[in-house]
C-alpha cells in the first residue's frame, strides 16, 4: 500500500512530515500500518471508509459551524489516516504535560486566592485585571477537593524538527474529548486490523480519572450540604443543541453516565442546585459544565445569559457544589498571561517548562512593535481570534498596544490526508491533547488527543470552523495494554432501581418528539395521498386532490399554482422541511436519552430528499421510505424503551397528536360534502389508514356515519379518537401527580373526561346531516374535542415542565374536600 498510495506523496523541504521520513521511507509506526490489510490497496481503503463516513452519517456525529450555507449541523469529517504518536516520544510529552497542567493548577490558585504573583509583580496587573474573563464574583471561593482545573486541554503543533511546541491552553470547558473518543470508535469498527497491528493505548483509563476526580468533588460538596451518607450527583451541563460541539455533550454523558441538562433543567435554592425533575427538585453535587464562566450565572455574571443558572455562583462560594472547572478559569486562557508562563514556573514549581511554548508577548508590557508583520501573529490579549491583517491595523494597535498579543509565526508539520481523488495530500496539522486530575497532585493525560489537519495543502490556519479534518490519534506503547472499563464494579449491597429521574425538560422534549413524530407521519400520508392521485390510475379519486391540498396548507405546505404534480413537488421542496424539522429539533434535544438505533432512524429527517424533478412514483416511494422510518421508531419505542415516565411522555404526545390529527382530518375532509364524496372519505380512510378495516367490515361503498364511526368512535380501532383517549387516560394515571393525588382532579384529567363525554354523546347519524354545504354539527364536535386536547397538552406542560404549582380543577377539589 504505501507504494501505491504514498508514490507521489510529497515532502516539503525543511518540513517535518508525521508520515515519511526524510529520505521517503515510512516512520516506523506507519510500517505495520501500511501491511495491515485496510490499507493494501486505494480501492480497499476508500471502500472501508465509505463505511466509515456512512457510520458518522448514521450516528450524526456532527459539528456545528455558525453561518454555513450547506446547513449548521455537518457530518464530522473525519481522515483515516491516523496520527501516530512513538513509546517513547509519548513519554517525554506527557511528562511535559502533566508539569503544564500542574503549572496552570498553580496559577489558578493563586489568580483567584492570595494573588502573590501579583503583589510581587511578576505579573503585570493588566494582564488580570484587564482581562473581561477575571470574574470578581468569583474570587476567594474554594472548590470541593481543592482542584481549580479538573480537566485542561493543550494546543500543540510540531516544529520543523519534530518536536513539540504549545500554542495556547483550554481551561474554561476544553472541548473535543467527546470527538476523539468518537474518532476511536469509528477507526476500532472499520480499521481493527490496522489498530490491532499495534500497541495503542486505549483512552477508557483517562475519562476513568476524570470520573474519579469528579466523584471526589461531588463527594466533599455532598457532605458539606446534606451531611454524610448522601449519595453525590454529578450533572453535564450544556449550552444546548445549537453550540458547536452539541454532539459530543451527549455522546460524553452517555459514556461517563451523566445526566445531560441544560440552564433551564436547574435551580438554586437556599444556595443549593437542584435538578428539576417529575419527581421533584433533586440535588446536585458536581457540575461538568461546557458552558463559558460568564454565560453560567445570570444573577453574579452576565446578566442577559439564558444558558445559565441564576444563583450558581452563590451555591459555589457556599461549597454546596463542585464545578468543573472552577468559575474564573477562562483567564488562563489569555494570550497576555500565557506570555508569562515560562517565568511563573521556575516561581511557582521550581522548574523550567519541559515543553516549550510559542514565544508571545504581550504589547501591554512596552517596547517597540514588530517591524515586519509577516512574522507574527496578533491576537487580542485577553482572548479571541487571530488579526487577518495586522499590517492594516498597525495604528490602531499602537494606540492600544494592552489589548494585543503577539506570538512567532511557525511553519507546522504536515500530516496525509486523503483527497476526494484517493490520493495522499499533506495538511498543516495541531492537536489537543488532555489531562485531568486525578487527586493529590496525580495527573492523568489522555493516550490519544483530537487531532486537526488543515482544508487544503495550502492552509497554514488549522481550525473546524474554517472547514478542517480530524483524526484519530494513535499513541503507541511498550507495555502491557491495560484493559479499561468504565463500569463500576458493584458489590451485592447495591441497591437495585427499576426507576431513574427525569428531568421536566427531557419529559418536556420527549412530549413533543411524540406529537412531532405523530404530526410527521400525518404529513407524509398526506403528501402521499395527494401524490398518488395524479398518477394516471388514480381514476375519480383526482377530484380529492382540491381537499387534500387544503388540508396540507394547515402545515404551512404552499397550495400551487396551477395545481399540478410538478408544481406540488416544487412546493414540498420548499415547505416540508419547515414541518418536518421540528420533528429532527425535538429527537437532538433528547439524544441522550435516544438508543443509537433509534437516533440512526431519525437522523435523516435532518436532510431530507428532494422531489423537484422526479416522476410522481419515485417521489411517492421517497416519501413511503421516510413513513417507514417513522414506524421503524414508533416501533422501536412500543418494544425497546422501558416504561417510565420518559415513554409515557412519549407516548402521551403521540396519542394527543394523533387524536388532534385525526379529528382535523375529519372536519376538513368530511365537513364540507363534495358532489364525489366517495373520493374525499376514501382520502380520509387512507390518511387515518383504516382503509383496510373499513373494507372488512362494509361491503355497500363508502358512507360518511360509518367511516366516522371508525376513526373517531371506536375504540378497538388504533388509529381511533376513542383509543387515544383511552391510552391518555391510561397513562395520565400513571403519572406522579395523578398517583400522589387519586382523589383529587387534575385539569389533565377533567379535559380528557370531558372528550370522553363528547364522545359518547356524538350521534354519527347527526354528525353527518348536511346543512347547506357544511355539516355543522361535526364543526361543533371537532371544535369541542379540539379545544380540550390542545387544554390537555397546555395543562400538562404547566403541571410537569414549567415546575409551576400543581394544576387542579379547584371545583372537583372543592367537591372532594380539598384545596
């Protein structure tokens, strides 16, 4: 393979190159690489990662990138060249590591504790003080356990001779783990060969650490606020689905076992967090946040932020929990203080940085500006992105020389890439590597790092945003592989549970991804039943297509002008994107607590296919293959999802939709009788698919009591009004409120009654009467109905999800003897 593939890889002089050596032989890990049988030919590779890429797509391992045309949410691009990383080259990178990780532990401290490096002046006060990223509110608190930074991450790039060099700090929530940690994954299912070839560490051990070290924190935070014997909880707390890194949120709650929420799902009380759940505020210990220091805290930080928690900060100065990392920890990340971290370690550790780092300094200090801008790079001082054009800005950097940084420009290492042609290409590469804390000064780097290559061979600024790769980082050992899980090893003394909480937000999510996916299949069948009756078989049921088309403009799908198929498609391009977003928006808000297969089903409602320019039977079979998807997961959650609360929110936002639904169907295509009704209650039964059912049972055509009959009144029929509400009714029982309170009416459970009632008093014969060309007494009916189910839906939302004051019908409580 490397004949092949490496033949015309080229090597830039004076450049060092991750995968050749200078004389164009391969490095020594890449020789067993090379043998395995992934990579023997191009044509084996690329077919290995078309697997690959279809296992991201599938998975919706994505990255957000702001203000991209194609769409913010992108396939995670990943390269199947690895990066590889030599024994003992690892050895001497990690001890480097670990001291910087030490280094900043120490700076931290002391930023936000005595400040003697302040008071002696080796750091200048503009340096801190300056920086908007010093939260005053923050100074003087002391963390659970002591550690300030549990986990950092460290920018590095290799220099022109192979060794390593740091670019920058990650200190505040470093992002990236939950994406290595994928990148394995994906690279131990489609290259095992090629990784069994060699001794790579595996990356269970690290977050192992970090478990470790949270739990102790959670521990101490714990017994401070409720006193020995309570058990810790330890949240993940996310900006939420529109941040950049949104995917690997949820992937690292689900691998380290932490409940996924965001600002809204806390509270603070009496200066404690609270998880608001169904059952009830829950206390929490222990906080991973990927959420910015100042966003975390309304109250004490910045006040227009609706991510946060109002009173976080009062809760940390009380010791009533852990963070991680501590508030104020985006000060380290300053190019103005990172100037001035080599001379802080000889103080502080009495040592010299082992890694270098990119010489910088802060123009804030004096002496005179650069004479060539093409140099170095000018950053702003106190955070931020890189100045395109500093020779542009030159007064504007004189005359305010303490807000920038500068730093030597350097010639990174390359690293192959892949091309789309199948050739190897070398990219400009940096990496991330991480450590955490693992107690008393015991510090753990992570055997492996997320790795970024440049967009083009060209490229010398390495970043996601500007359309980079990744790749997976192999390190290599010559010990014994330790084999890592991180399940904890339970004794017989463990308590069992066959319950877990659920916060009112993901039962808030799970509510309305079961009424979008019920709203998503209705607008499918209803596409379909239109596209279908232009085809030329379609006979005397064409003249349904006017009420269909009707009934689509109720979800927002433009009625074309003039009405035809390649007009309607032309539309539902445009339209039907909008309705079934919401359904793709609600399945991202509870990823979390999706199985993989049930996330791989929904995912694709993401990019949906076009219809412009297909014949109407290959637009009807791309709309059939997304209705089988939604059954696939309705399905998924009949037989696969556990019944707790989660599936009965589920559940309940499916049958109130499907009710609503069902109901609108019937009062626009039954409420207003056309000269061919045959052909609009025939529309009706295949909507509500009961075509079938309706067939076995009458044998004398079509007639509008009957068909009502079917889909709102009976209740053995699935697709029915009636089973709905019985399934309602069903699950409102089982609900906290409803259980802690059996003698006493919710709202919920009056507006379910009282459909019930216009159920069992609706007449079919009279619902059917033709007054002029409506049918009046089916409007009221579906009025009625439609009114309690959407009081239902309100009534629950405010009961569970908004943690306001339980809803009661106060006149049945009055009448029960209860307030």
């Amino acid at each position: 393979m490397s004949e092949v593939l490496a033949a015309d890889y080229p090597i830039r002089a004076g450049t060092y190159d991750d995968m050749l050596q200078s004389d164009g032989t391969p490095r020594p890990g890449w020789r067993s690489v090379f043998a395995s049988p992934e990579y023997l030919s191009a044509e084996t590779l690329a077919q290995r990662w078309r697997d690959a890429e279809r296992q991201i797509r599938e998975n919706g391992i994505t990255y957000n990138i702001y203000g991209d045309p194609k769409g913010m949410a992108r396939p995670w691009p990943l390269d199947p060249m690895p990066q590889i990383i030599e024994a003992q080259e690892w050895q001497k990178l990690e001890a480097g590591l670990i001291q910087r990780a030490r280094l900043l532990e120490a700076v931290a401290r002391d930023i936000h504790g005595r400040q003697t490096l302040l008071r002696s002046g080796i750091v200048p006060p503009g340096v801190i003080f300056g920086n908007p990223g010093f939260l005053r509110a923050c100074h003087g608190i002391e963390v659970p356990g002591g550690v300030h930074l549990p986990i950092i991450g460290v920018d590095l790039a290799r220099q022109t001779d192979g060794s390593w060099i740091v670019l920058g700090d990650r200190t505040q929530a470093p992002p990236g783990m939950g994406h290595a940690l994928e990148n394995r994954m994906v690279m131990s299912s489609c290259m095992p060969d090629a990784i069994a070839s060699l001794p790579v560490q595996r990356l269970a051990g690290f977050f192992r650490t970090l478990r470790r070290s949270l739990g102790a924190a959670a521990s101490m935070a714990a017994r401070r606020s409720r006193g020995s014997g309570a058990e810790p909880r330890i949240v993940l707390l996310t900006p939420g689905p529109c941040s950049e890194t949104y995917f690997e949120h949820a992937y690292l709650s689900r691998y380290l076992g932490y409940p996924l929420v965001a600002g809204e799902d806390l509270t603070v009380r009496h200066d404690r967090v609270y998880l608001k759940t169904l059952a009830g505020l829950q206390p929490v210990d222990a906080i991973l946040r990927r959420l910015d220091d100042d966003w975390c805290d309304p109250l004490h930080l910045k006040s227009s932020s609706t991510l946060g928690v109002a009173g976080l900060v009062g809760a940390v100065r009380r010791g009533h929990v852990a963070l991680a990392n501590r508030l104020g920890s985006g000060v380290l990340e300053a190019p103005a203080l990172f100037a001035y971290l080599p001379q802080l370690a000889p103080v502080l550790l009495g040592e010299t940085l082992a890694l270098p780092q990119i010489p910088t300094r802060w123009l804030g200090a004096g002496g005179p500006l650069p004479a060539d801008w093409d140099d170095v790079v000018v950053k702003p001082a106190y955070g931020g992105p890189h100045l395109a054009d500093p020779a542009a800005l030159s007064d504007q950097i004189a005359a305010t020389p303490q807000a920038h940084a500068i730093c030597d420009r350097l010639a990174l290492s390359t690293s192959p890439v892949l091309t789309g042609d199948g050739r190897l290409e070398p990219r400009r590469m940096v990496m991330r590597g991480y450590i955490a804390a693992g107690g008393d000064e015991d510090w753990a780097v992570m055997p492996g790092a997320l790795t970024l290559a440049g967009t083009t061979a060209e490229t010398t600024v390495v970043s996601m945003q500007s359309g980079g790769s990744s790749k997976d980082t192999w390190v290599l050992t010559d010990q014994p592989i330790e084999k890592v899980t991180l399940w904890p090893q339970l004794t017989d003394a463990t308590a069992l549970r066959r319950t877990a909480d659920l916060p009112s937000r993901a039962a808030d999510n799970l509510f309305w991804l079961g009424r979008y996916a019920e709203r998503g299949e209705v607008v499918l069948r209803l596409i379909r039943a239109t596209l279908s009756r232009y085809l030329p078989d379609a006979g005397a049921g064409a003249t349904a297509i006017p009420t269909l088309l009707t009934c689509l403009s109720a979800f927002h799908v433009t009625t074309p002008e003039p009405p035809i198929a390649t007009a309607l498609m032309m539309a539902l391009d445009d339209d039907m994107p909008k309705t079934l977003s919401l359904l793709h928006r609600a399945a991202t808000s509870v990823r979390d607590r999706l199985s993989i297969d049930a996330w791989r089903i929904l995912n694709p409602f993401a990019r949906l296919p076009r219809l412009t320019g297909r014949t109407v039977t290959s637009a009807v079979a791309e709309i059939e293959a997304l209705m089988v998807r939604l059954a696939a997961f309705n399905g998924l959650a009949m037989e696969n999802m556990t019944r707790g609360l989660g599936w009965r929110f589920l559940e309940l936002g499916r049958r109130i939709e499907r009710a609503y639904q069902t109901v609108a169907a019937a009062r626009m295509l039954v409420g207003y009788p056309s000269s061919d009704e045959t052909a609009t209650l025939e529309a009706l039964l295949e909507v509500c698919d009961s075509s079938m059912t309706y067939r076995g049972r009458y044998f004398t055509g079509l007639r509008a009591a009957a068909a009502l009959d079917l889909v709102i009144a009976d209740d053995t029929n699935p697709r029915a009004v009636a089973f709905q509400l019985a399934a309602i009714t069903e699950h409102l029982r089982n609900l906290p409120l409803e259980r802690r309170t059996p003698d006493v009416t919710t709202i919920s459970h009056r507006m379910t009654t009282d459909c019930m009632a216009e159920l069992r008093r609706a007449d079919m014969g009279r619902l059917t009467e033709i007054e002029g060309e409506r049918r009046p007494e089916l409007e009221r009916f579906a009025q009625a109905l439609t009114h309690n189910l959407l009081s239902l839906s309100d009534a629950l939302g405010e009961t569970y999800f908004k943690h306001a004051a339980p809803v009661l019908d106060h006149g049945s409580a009055a009448r029960s003897g209860r307030r």
